[in-house]
C-alpha cells in the first residue's frame, strides 16, 4: 500500500534571544506551511500551555497573552496538512507486505522490507 506522508503540525524549539508572546524560528516559512491567525493553536510543550495564534510572519509566531523562554519547545497546529515532498514532488511510502511498516519503494525487494526478507538457509 502507497502512503503519502503529511504533517498536521510543527514543532521546534524557540530561537529568540530574548523571551516574550512569541516564538522564532529560522527553519521554516510559517506562512508556506499554513499557519493561520485566530485558526492555528501554539503550545508551549515546555509550560504545557496554549494560546491561538496572533501574528505569523515566515520566521515569527505570536500570541496574546502565552509566554515563551529562549530554549522553549513548542508546537504549532497547522490548518490544512501539509504534504511532505521534494523537488520531484510528495514523498511516497509503500508499506511492507509482511510488516506492515513504511519503507521508500527503493529498499523494498518484492514488496518486503530488508528485516522481513527471508535469509538463505545453508
């Protein structure tokens, strides 16, 4: 069975020097990935707090009134998934016949897994 591999959320670790109603992050382009004001929920994963989103810039979510330390872990909701892919387009999974695990289609020799392929026996 194929899967198409997408992502309902993001999560990191805040990266600004200085702590306030915001997180940063230098790795992603929050807008491109579908993070939406007054939509997407921001949790601080540290605090166990959360709050909707404010403001969200490509490298800047923030939030009224849920504070956040530089270190901070944090996730984001995002309001559509988002499809995980390369420049050739979405990454494609095709599942172990045996196992039932994911594995790119490369590593698979008919239909199995390189753990579910049977050994010689000599």
């Amino acid at each position: 069975m194929k899967v198409i591999r997408t992502e309902s959320e993001l999560t990191g670790v805040n990266e600004s020097p200085m702590g306030g109603n915001y997180i940063e992050s230098s790795e992603r382009d929050f807008i491109a990935r579908g993070v939406v004001v007054g939509v997407s929920t921001l949790y601080n994963q540290t605090s166990g707090l959360s709050a909707l989103v404010g403001g969200v810039t490509a490298s800047r979510i923030t939030t009224l009134g849920l504070g956040f330390s530089p270190g901070d872990f944090w996730r984001v909701s995002l309001n559509t998934p988002w499809t995980v892919q390369n420049d050739n387009g979405p990454i494609v999974d095709i599942q172990c016949k045996r196992c039932g695990w994911s594995y790119p289609q490369k590593t698979l020799v008919n239909g199995l897994c390189p753990t579910c392929i049977d050994k010689l026996r000599v």
